[in-house]
C-alpha cells in the first residue's frame, strides 16, 4: 500500500480513531520480544533496521556497510525477508534466474553487492549463509525480528520527517515506540538534514550523519530535461525532490505503492505518455528491478548510495572494526 498522508502531519482525527489499534499492535511486539530468546550463528550479524514503516534508506545503508566490509577484507553475505517475493527460503538469490516475484526487489539490490539470502526465518538463513561460509552477515531489515541474535543493530531514519506523527502503525508509521527501539539499537543512523532533533534521541549513543547522493553517470544530462518521474517506493516524494535537486523539470509524478510490481502494458503507456510530454521517462533503481526486462531499457534509472558525513564515516569505523576479530575473512576456507 502507499503510505498514507496522514502519517507524516501532526497527528489528527484519523490518527486519533485509529491509536487503540496502534496501542494494540505494539503491545503484541513488545511481547514477542520479551518472550523470544535470540539465537546465535556462527558469524556476526550486522541488522539494518528502521523504527517506520518504509521508506528510511535501510537498504542503501546495508549496501554502503557490505562495501565497507568488504573493503576490510570479510567474506560479507546479505540476508533478508524478501519483501514481496513468494518465496520462503532459506534461497541463495541467483539475480540471472530470481525475478522481484520469487525474492523481493531488495534481494536481487543487495545480490548485486554480495551473496544474499532470502529467508522468512531469519535464524534459518544466517546458518545457510554461514555454512556457505559468511565472515559476517548484514541483515536488511528484521530489527522487529527477535530470533537472530544482532552483534550491532542500526537504526535509520530519514532526518527529513523523521518518525512521523509519533504514532504506532496503523496510526501512524511507527513500527514500535520510538524510546523501545532505540533502547536495543547501538547507534543511529540520519539521512539528510536532521530536521526533527532525532540525534538528541540517540540517548548518547553514536550518530552517523550521511545523505542519499544520486550516481554522477547517471545523473549526467539530466539538470533542465523534462522528466516523468515514477517510483514505487515508500515514500516517492524523496526520489522527486532529489530530481528536481539535480535542476530537472519534473513535468509528471506517478507514485505507485512500495513494492509495486509493474505490469509491462503500464510500463508501455507511462514511456508513451513520457513521449507525448517530450519527457525522459526515469526511476529508482529499487524499481528498475521491477520493470518488465525487455522494457527497462527504455527508463532511465537513476541509482542512490550513501555518502557519509566525516564524523559518520569515523564512527562506522569504530562500530564495524570490533566485528572483524570475529568475522572470517575473504578467502578463508569455509
């Protein structure tokens, strides 16, 4: 579903008619993890998780922390529930044989920068990666999941709208209480400006400051085009504002739900409709995946990664580099 308006504006009526349900729906988490006692595997397990429903950055923060990893030299692999995708698992993710159907959009993103596994049992998939031999394993997502035992948990918010209305799903976009969650989180992550004072939440633990920055090939050319613009992701409007950032002319937004699997004679008639408007058609990279192959020539799309701050990158230092006496490192036998 898209995210509903109301979530992000001081809570109203609505809100209001719906916070029994919200109160409702984090009783039952905060049960589920103070019942559950987590399990270990064989190697650490990094969690990039968010206190909202959607549309933070958890997935280009895993793909910069796998990077960084790698960089150390740690056989990193990628697990994941595969949001949207029919498959249960534990699945290794074949990008030349799954499609967003079988795993999630995610999953063929993330199996683009390392090994990833799709697993609805979260315990389950990091002992399949570990015996596949995973140094050190970066969950995206499951925060909410108390089974796998998290060596160091990270919060991401955006620093734009921050946790909303303050309220629990359906209320508002919050998942769980924003004090719970932090409480079991070792840092927090902010993306873009902090607008909403999230850093003074962190109650002393370490912030990572970095922003969303669009890939300089992919961008070239696109500064005074007219685009139509279309996204499915959880909050669309983000990937609009950094166009228009760019100095292009957004003639058209279509935003579509997160996740949503595009059918090719909508694709056919937004490249059509593009045509007519003298407008480049383009997208987001989570969505690109999503697009009919034999169309997604025709898009441009235009991929994120996060550039941290240089206090962030010194503090993702000190957070990942206690992890590396634990974790095997690349090329080391399995």
């Amino acid at each position: 579903m898209k995210t509903p308006a109301f979530w992000y504006r001081p809570p109203g009526l609505v809100s209001a008619l719906l916070a029994p349900l919200g109160a409702l729906y984090g009783l039952a988490g905060r049960r589920r993890i103070a019942g559950t006692v987590p399990r270990r595997v064989g190697a650490p397990v990094v969690c990039v998780g968010n206190l909202v429903a959607g549309g933070a950055g958890k997935t280009p923060v895993g793909l910069a922390l796998i990077a960084a990893l790698r960089e150390r030299g740690v056989r990193v692999h990628a697990l994941t529930r595969g949001h949207g995708g029919r498959q249960a698992g534990p699945l290794p993710v074949d990008p030349a044989r799954h499609t967003p159907a079988d795993v999630g959009d995610e999953a063929l993103l993330l199996a683009e920068a390392a090994p990833c596994w799709v697993a609805r049992d979260r315990v389950a998939g990091a002992g399949r990666a570990v015996a596949a031999g995973a140094g050190i394993i970066v969950m995206d997502d499951g925060f909410q999941n108390p089974a796998l035992h998290k060596d160091l948990a990270l919060i991401v918010a955006d620093g734009a709208v921050g946790f909303g209305n303050g309220r629990l799903v359906p209320a508002g976009p919050l998942r769980e209480r924003v004090a719970d969650g932090l409480a079991r989180a070792d840092a927090l992550v902010i993306l873009g400006e902090d607008r909403h004072g999230l850093a003074a939440l962190a109650g002393g633990r370490p912030v990572l400051h970095g922003w969303l920055e669009p890939d300089p090939q992919a961008a070239a050319g696109l500064a005074g085009r007219e685009l139509l613009a279309f996204a499915g992701i959880g909050r669309p409007e983000k990937f609009f504002a950094t166009l228009e950032a760019l100095g292009a002319r957004v003639a058209e937004r279509v935003a579509f739900a997160d996740h949503h699997p595009y059918r090719p004679a909508e694709v056919a008639a937004l490249i059509d409709r593009a045509a007519a408007l003298g407008a480049l058609p383009v997208t987001t990279a989570k969505d690109a995946v999503r697009l009919p192959p034999d169309l997604r020539g025709q898009v441009r799309v235009l991929p994120v990664s996060v550039r941290w701050a240089p206090d962030g990158a010194e503090a993702l230092a000190a957070l990942l580099d206690p992890l590396l006496l634990k974790g095997k490192p690349d090329g080391e036998a399995a």
